[in-house]
C-alpha cells in the first residue's frame, strides 16, 4: 500500500520467516535488559525487495515494513485471553 501510495515502482515482496528457541544469553538485544534467563523465541524475518527504486526508498520500504501491524503485535507484549464458548 505504502509503495503504491508514494509511486515506488515495487515488483514483488519475498518475506522469509525462521523461528527458534534461544537462551536469554544468547540473545543480542537483551544483554542490557532484564531478560537474561531462560528461553526466549527468536523470529528470523528476510525481506527481498525487487524493483525499479533507489537505495533511498529501498531502506523507507523496509523501515515501513517494521511498522506494519503483525511486525509490532510480534515484537510487543502480546496478552492472550481465552475464553470457553
């Protein structure tokens, strides 16, 4: 939507997703925090852009797409309420 808004001449999106289970200590962006112990899920994400754009709008693609709603539900603090029915 963003690319057809601004006129980015985008061909196709390839999104790559891994998943696996890692230690706290492990983890690159919680050597500062609090979550140092136990196992923490990791999501690997890989996103090819192909297309007729400039390096400048090739990094604002990207930087939209960590923006987009399943990217900041997956790296917030996600509440899951069950409910019997």
């Amino acid at each position: 939507m963003y690319a057809e808004r601004k006129n980015i001449a985008l061909e196709s999106i390839q999104v790559e997703l891994s998943h696996q289970r890692i230690t706290g200590e492990n983890c690159a962006d919680c050597q500062e925090c609090e979550r140092q112990t136990g196992m923490l899920d990791e999501i690997g994400c890989k996103i090819h852009l192909t297309g007729d754009f400039d390096e400048a709008q090739h990094d604002r693609l990207l930087e939209i797409a960590r923006h987009c709603p399943v990217h900041r539900t997956l790296t917030g603090s996600v509440n899951i309420r069950t409910f019997e029915v």
